[in-house]
C-alpha cells in the first residue's frame, strides 16, 4: 500500500515534466498510477470476499506510537477500486478535454494525481490520525482542482468556498478523533472497534464533531452549498471528485464507524434528519436547473443525503445496500458527468434550453447516458435499481425514514427524465444542435462507467458476496442483493417512485406555477454568502475596536492578561511555601544587579542605539549566569546569539530616528513600569510554581546517559538538538526558513534570485608603464565614499574573517563532545559575514558569500531532512543516529556520528538565514538608501548594480 502512495506521489512529481513534454497526451501515462491501484484492489478481491484484511505497518515516530498503519477491508477495497478505476478513466478523458497549450494543465494534471494518493491513505489508513492527513490533503487538492481557472472570480471564489466549509467540519472533525482516541485509548480503528467502548458525555461529544466533519465533506445539509458551486471547477473534476471520490470520504467516514457508534445517542437522529432532508431538498432544487452540471450537482446534494441514511442506519441490510448504492453512484454519476463534458465540448453550451435534437446526432453519447441515467432513477436491471431496492426493504421498520426516501427517489426519478430530455431531446421552438466530431477517448470512460451499471446489476448476486463481510459488521444481513426478490413491498415501493417520477417530469408544465412558488426565502448559497458577509463585518468591528495602531496598547494588553489569568492561579498556588536558593554564589548576585540596572536605564533611554545596547547588557548577563551554573555551550550559544541580534539591531536602526519620541507622558511611563514589573514577578513566580509543581524527575535527568548510549557524544546539548530531541530541532528549522523568507520578503522590492551585485567598473589605465599598486584589503572597500571607509577595519576584517570561518568548522565538528555544534558555528560565520559587510558594504558581503541565501537555506534544510530519511531506509527510525567507524590511509582511525550530518543541515541553515538578513537588512536597505539619494553606504562612480 505504501508502495501505490509513493508512486501517485512520484507521479505528482513527475507530471509537469510531463504535460511540457507531450502535452494533454501525458495523462494517459499518469492514467497507470491510479490504474495499477484498481488492480492491485482487484487482486485483493479473493481475500476480501473472504472477509479477510490486509494490514501493513511501517514504524514511524515510536515515541508517540505513531505509525503508519494501513489496513485493506471490504469497505476500503471498494473505495480503493472507485479511486484507482474512475481516477484512470477521468485521466484518460483529459487527455482529449483539454486542449494543447492549456493554461495550468502541468499543474492540473499534478494536483490530480496527487488527489488521487491523499483519497488512498484517507480509505487505506488504519490509525485515524493518518486519516485524517489523507482527510486535509484532499481538501487543499480539491481547492487547487476547483479553482483551475484562476482567471474566473466564480473559480475562485468557488474553490475558497469548498475550502472554508470543508476545513472548518474537519477541524470540527480532529477535535472528535482526539476526543475518541482519548476515550477509547488508542487512535488505531481495528483497536477501537475491536474493544467495547465505553459511553459518557465525551463521547457523544465526539460523535457529534466526527459527523460534522463527515457531512460537511459530502455537502449534507447545513453544508451542502459548496458542492453545486464547485460546478465552475472543468467537468473532469467535477466527475472525480464530486461524484466518485473527495465527496464520498464523508460516507466512507461514516460507513467506518458506524458499526462502532451508530448506537451513540444522537447518531441516528442526526444521520436520519440530515440525509433525508438533503435528499428531498436536494431533488428538489435538481428539478428547477437549466445548467445540465448544476442539476447533476444539486442531483449529486441529494444521492449524497440518501447514502449518507443508508450507511448510517447501523443495521446490516442497510450496510449492505449502502454499499451497493456507493458503487452504483459513483459510476453512474461520473459517467454523467463526463458526458456533460462531451456536450459542451461539442455544442459549446450546456443550457437545456439551447439543446435540441442532439439524441439522433449523438447515438452513442444518447445511449450511454440514457443508461447511467436509468441507474439514477432505479431502473431495471441496472445496478441502481438493485441497490435502491435493498434500501427501501432496509428501512421498511422505519415508516417515516422511509417516507422520506420514497419521495427523494421520485424526485430523482423525475429530474433524471428532465436531464435526458434537456441534453438528448428536440424540443419544439428551438434550434437544432449540431455538434461537433466527438472523439474516442472522451466516449470510451463515461460508455465503460455506464456499461458497468448494467453489468453489475445482472451479477448482483456474486456482487453481494464481495459486499457481505461489511455488512456482517453490523449482524446477520436478512436481505441480499439481487434483481428479483419476488412481489415485495420494496419492489413496490420502487415501481411507485418511478411512476410517480415520470408523472412529475409529465406534469412541468401544469405545476410549473405551484413549483415556482414553492421555494425557500434563500438558498444555501446565499445564506453562506450572508454568513461570510456577517463575518466580514464583524472581523472589521473587532478589528476597528481593537487594532488601534499602537504597539504598546497592544503589548500592555497582552501583559495584563498575564498578571490577571495565570498571575491570579499562581497566588492560590502559594509558591512561595517552597524553599529556593537565592544564589549559588554571590557573583550571581552581581550579575543580576548588572542585568537589573540595564534593564532600568534601557526603559528610560532616550537614544535608540543606548536603549539597544543596555538590552544587549542583559543578554550578556544572562551569558554570564550560564557561565557561573557551569553551563559553557549554554553560554557560548547566547553570547553569540546575543552579538548577532545587536548587529541586525544596529542595520534596523539606521532607518529610524535616533531618538525616541517624547511621548509618553511621565504619568504612562510609570504606568508601563508598573505593568513590566508586574510582569516580570510573575512570570518568574510561574517557573517557581512550575518547578514546585513537578511531581515525577525530569526526562532531562536521563540525556547524560541517552547522549552518550543513544547519540554517541558527551555534548548532551548539542546531542539532545540532534539527536534526542532532533524532531524539535527540524521543526525550528522549518521556521527558520519561513521566518526568514518573510523577512526577505517584506524588505526586498524585486526578484531576491537575481544576479549578485557586480563592483562599479572602474576607467581603464592609459598604455605605458603603470604606477605600483596599493595592497587591496578588501575588493567592496573601493566601492565605498572615502569618509565611510576605516583601512584599519579592513586590514583587521581580512585577518580575521578566514580565522573566523576555521573557528566555525572547528566549532562544528568538535560540538558533539565539546561546546560547539551547528548553531554555535553558524553563528560565529555569520558574525565574520557581518563584520564583512560593516567593513566593506553590500559589494563585499557579495564577495564573501556569491550564492544565493535561499539555496543555503533549502541546502540546509534538505541536508536535515535527508538525514532522517536516510535512517529511516536504513532500516531505522527517522533521525536516528549511528557510528561509522573507519581506517583511512596517512589520517588513520575515523570515528563518525550521523548525527553530524544533521548538525550540518543546522549549520547550513543559520548561516543561511544570516545571509538573507544581511542581504536584506543591509544590502537591500542600502540600496534603497542610494536610490532615495541618501546618505547611506553606496559605491563612488558607475552604477548601483542590482542587490544580492
């Protein structure tokens, strides 16, 4: 099962590529990942007839259990084979729907692709935590698939619709999965379903949130606006996602739980309610469309309501059929779908009433969707005939359920009949269609869709052998699926919806007055537009009664919420009651005066550069206490931390005043005061509670011996970066780069990839003999006006900067026993870049550094990430280190930990994001400087060259 997720995934990668290459041609190539997982589901068929499981189980994160767990069952078998089959064909028909040269068809091609995976670990995941992974992808793919043509404001707008309902009722979602697994004890559903679950409040809870994720996916009323308008999506899409695949990941949900928390209070109330009012609703607004899309849509809204009944009933028979129904859908839906795209690919419209006569021009189109068709309404002998039949003799204990299901099925009897006589009739008074050649690719998926709806209904007998072992989850199935149960009410009830449906269909014209008059205030769509306008507004109110522009109000808020909340807690805890140490010796004490008196003066400094360096005063202390406590790397970390931050403070300061304003008031003054000392107590008497508070010893206690057994090194603060706690340290990179990214973004006003700046070109020499030449320090220090520059800053600066660099690699290697590591050395390189460029200016930094920072930080972060990787093939967990231990010729015994690579990826990243602050701080507010005239650093003659 992995192997199918990597292939969707290096079909993803590969499928821009692709599409340059060979054009809309190259879906046909793309077609074979979603193809080889309908076969290897279809190889499966014997073992899930049999009601047997396939499990695979890769080790992942083991300190928090996580794995990736997939697990095949009759359920997910069937969902797998819809994803893999109709994914195929959908990718086959784009090879003809799109045009050569289409605008974002590389990129189409790959989200879909990608769909396709993240729908196979949503069925295939066995821990519901990794479900819901699958459950996420699918919403951000289905936000990229449906608004393809950025261009259209209805795209768009339709993408972030589908995106806002269906992230929020997954959010909703991950809180009931947290819940479930809290209760249940593991997050694992062959686990959970295996054990009796115990009840209580928490558990209703959530059930509830689980369904809220569920209906909003399948667009289940209150949900149930985004999916018609995720119509503007191109019709492949619409064929795929809404029809087969992303809008049953809601059924499929609840089809997976139901056999566990369908007898959860208000499960079936809710399912019962919500479905059956999406279906009548749903058919309802189906019949009054003229788009052939929108009234499969909204066709769609209501099927959606009627599987959703089936799958949550709880009851095998009803399991059964739900089953049926889910296969019989998906393929008489996407083949509808798919034919929509044929005719408006070939007529150029898709409006009921500008088709005519395109049944006797189109045969072959005509006779597929009649079929696909017929399967909708229920009828003899194709598959929706079967599976609606079992539905109805499933719910014949439950009258008024299935009241309701009758009346959705006449409904949908009557809009099948209107979308046939729309798209394949001729219709008096209008114009005769005449369409254009139509090709095989395009008739071949929805003819072979269609087709299987009669097949499947002719062998629903072996069909319900294969859906069997699901429904037995539930009990004993009493019914079975067949096309001739004898005279019984079902088949009765059946023949009554499709007289009834063609009455309706037979009637418009009589009825149209009463229909017309029988509709809702407002419809779904303009009450979520009334919703979002409603938010809109009221964002602004906060935003106008809170955001006033001021910083200090902002953070004097933040800081006042502190002391009130959390200060009021620490009080009642009384933290004061345990004995503390005021001081290991009283050079501490010095220190902290040191660092307290900064602290003052830095608040009533008026300068901007004094009120910097006295806050670097306190950063120094907190060096000099780390020192005192024995902690060197700690120190050595901070001091160097500590220098870079008063660099980069000392670039911001040149674009302000140099001295604070005279604001505030003496009287606000004393009141900040207040609220910073206020604040400093208790944050101070909450890491006192904190450490009073601790009942157990501390997980630190063991890293000494974890350093050294585990990470292989003395360092146990560089080895707890790398290795102990490595998957903290990955995520910080992470926001590095990001952080990083955003700076550079919001400061640079151009390309941050283009060419490095070059040095001024300087006049050629006459011919003849040429005068001695003075010793150049550093090559940018000409570029300088001769009152900015300082030779003894540069003589200094060439000294030392390669010194500096040495220091740093020393720093690097030795920081797994030694103080040192990555950090420490990436800091020490980007200290010497500063100097650099202090001493030389923006050509200089150029100079010393000719990449890109944005290489060195993906270089970085690649490095670290390919570390764990590694390990992982390997056979290992991921970032688990290793030795490596070698004899090597004139150097002699090597000894080498993994983890160094990894230290590495750190040390790349740093340097990395020193660059980018530098070039962006420095270089890029230089160059702003010079193009305002200013005075700021800029080259003597020639021009200014373009910013690194």
């Amino acid at each position: 099962m992995l192997a199918l997720l990597i292939l969707h995934l290096l079909a993803a990668l590969v499928a821009p590529l692709l599409v340059r290459w060979w054009g809309p041609r190259a879906c046909w190539p793309l077609a074979l990942a979603p193809a080889a997982a309908f076969g290897w589901a279809l190889l499966r068929t014997p073992q899930v007839r049999d009601g047997a499981t396939v499990v695979e189980t890769y080790h992942w994160i083991g300190q928090l259990g996580l794995d990736l767990t997939f697990r095949l069952t009759t359920l997910s078998w069937l969902m797998t084979l819809l994803v893999g089959g109709v994914g195929a064909l959908v990718l086959i028909y784009c090879s003809r729907y799109f045009e050569p040269g289409s605008i974002g068809l590389a990129r189409f091609a790959g989200v879909l692709v990608a769909f396709a995976g993240a729908m196979l670990v949503l069925v295939l995941a066995d821990d519901l935590l990794l479900l819901y992974v699958g459950w996420e992808l699918t919403t951000v793919f289905s936000y990229l698939l449906i608004g393809h043509s950025t261009e259209r404001r209805t795209s768009r707008w339709a993408a972030a619709q589908a995106l806002i309902v269906t992230t929020l009722g997954g959010l909703a979602m991950l809180v009931g999965v947290l819940m479930l697994g809290a209760h249940a004890g593991s997050y694992r559903w062959s686990e959970i379903s295996a054990a009796p679950l115990p009840g209580g409040a928490s558990l209703v809870v959530a059930v509830l949130l689980i369904l809220a994720g569920a209906l909003s996916k399948s667009a289940i009323i209150p949900f149930s606006s985004w999916l018609p308008a995720a119509m503007a999506a191109p019709t492949p899409v619409s064929a795929y996602l809404h029809a087969a695949a992303m809008v049953k990941a809601g059924v499929y949900l609840i089809g997976l739980v139901a056999p566990v928390l369908a007898t959860v209070g208000p499960w079936r109330p809710v399912v019962f309610a919500a479905g059956v009012a999406t279906m009548v609703l749903g058919g309802w607004a189906a019949l009054r469309q003229t788009d052939l899309k929108l009234l499969l849509a909204y066709g769609t809204v209501s099927q959606l309501g009627l599987l959703v009944v089936a799958t949550g009933a709880g009851s095998p028979d009803a399991a059964l059929a739900a089953a049926a129904m889910l296969l019989a859908h998906a393929a008489f839906k996407a083949a509808l779908f798919l034919v929509v795209g044929v005719v408006d690919h070939t007529t150029g419209t898709r409006e009921v009433d500008r088709l005519s006569g395109l049944g006797r021009r189109a045969p072959v189109l005509c006779t597929v969707a009649v079929l696909a068709a017929a399967s909708m309404a229920g009828v003899p002998p194709l598959i929706g005939f079967v599976a609606k039949e079992a539905i109805f003799a499933a719910f014949t204990d439950r009258p008024v359920v299935l009241a309701g299901l009758v009346l959705g099925t006449v409904l949908t009897v009557a809009y099948s009949i209107r979308f046939l006589w729309g798209a394949f009739a001729t219709k008096p008074g209008v114009a005769s269609t005449e369409p254009a050649a139509s090709n095989l690719p395009m008739l071949v998926p929805p003819a072979l869709l269609a087709g299987f709806g009669l097949v499947a209904g002719a062998l629903a007998g072996g069909l319900d052998d294969l859906l069997r072992p699901y429904a037995e989850l539930f009990g004993s199935p009493g019914e079975h699926l067949a096309l001739w149960h004898g005279l019984t009410p079902a088949l009765g009830l059946s023949a009554l919806a499709l007289v009834g449906g063609g009455l309706l269909f037979a009637w418009r014209g009589p009825l149209a007055p009463a229909l017309a008059r029988l509709r809702a205030p407002i419809d779904g769509q303009q009450g979520y537009e009334r919703l979002v306008r409603r938010f809109d507004w009221l964002a602004i109110e906060v935003t106008g009664a809170t955001q006033r522009g001021s910083l200090p109000l902002y953070l004097g808020t933040i800081l006042l919420v502190l002391v009130a909340v959390p200060g009021t807690a620490m009080v009642t805890a009384h933290p004061w009651r345990s004995w503390v140490a005021i001081w290991d010796t009283p050079l501490q004490l010095v220190v902290v005066a040191v660092v307290a008196v900064a602290a003052v003066l830095a608040v009533g400094a008026r300068r901007r550069l004094t009120a910097m360096l006295l806050t670097g005063v306190t950063g120094y202390g907190s060096a000099m206490l780390f020192v005192l406590y024995g902690a060197p790397d700690l120190a050595l970390t901070q001091f160097l931390v500590e220098t870079a931050t008063i660099a980069v403070f000392v670039l911001v300061l040149r674009r302000l005043p140099d001295r604070f304003s005279d604001r505030p008031l003496r009287r606000d003054r004393w009141i900040r005061r207040g609220i910073g000392v206020a604040a400093g107590v208790v944050v101070a008497g909450l890491a006192l509670t904190a450490a009073a508070a601790r009942q157990a010893p501390a997980d630190s206690l063991a890293f000494p011996d974890l350093a050294v057994s585990e990470g292989h090194g003395r360092n146990v603060v560089n080895v707890t970066l790398v290795d102990i706690r490595a998957w903290d340290t990955m995520g910080e990179l992470s926001v590095l780069v990001v952080a990083a990214t955003g700076v550079a973004s919001l400061v640079f006003q151009r390309s941050r990839t283009g060419p490095r700046p070059r040095r001024p070109e300087r006049v050629r020499p006459p011919e003849g003999p040429r005068p001695p030449q003075r010793p150049v320090w550093l090559r940018g220090g000409a570029t300088l006006r001769h009152q900015q520059r300082s030779i003894v800053f540069e003589v200094v600066t060439r000294l030392l900067f390669h010194t500096l660099v040495l220091f740093s690699f020393f720093l690097l290697l030795s920081g797994h026993n030694a103080p040192g590591g990555g950090f420490a050395g990436g800091l020490v390189v980007s200290l010497a870049l500063a100097v650099r460029y202090l001493a030389g200016g923006r050509y200089e930094l150029a100079e010393a550094m000719p990449v890109s920072a944005g290489a060195v930080l993906g270089a970085g972060l690649a490095v670290a990430v390919g570390t764990g990787v590694v390990a992982l093939v390997a056979g290992g967990a991921v970032l688990e280190s290793t030795t490596i231990s070698a004899t090597l010729p004139v150097v002699g015994q090597v000894y080498l930990v993994t983890s160094v690579f990894f230290d590495v990826g750190v040390y790349l990243v740093v340097v990395g994001l020193s660059l980018d602050i530098l070039r962006s701080l420095g270089a890029e507010v230089d160059r702003h400087i010079e193009a305002a005239g200013g005075s700021g650093r800029g080259p003597l003659v020639g021009r200014s060259g373009s910013g690194p």
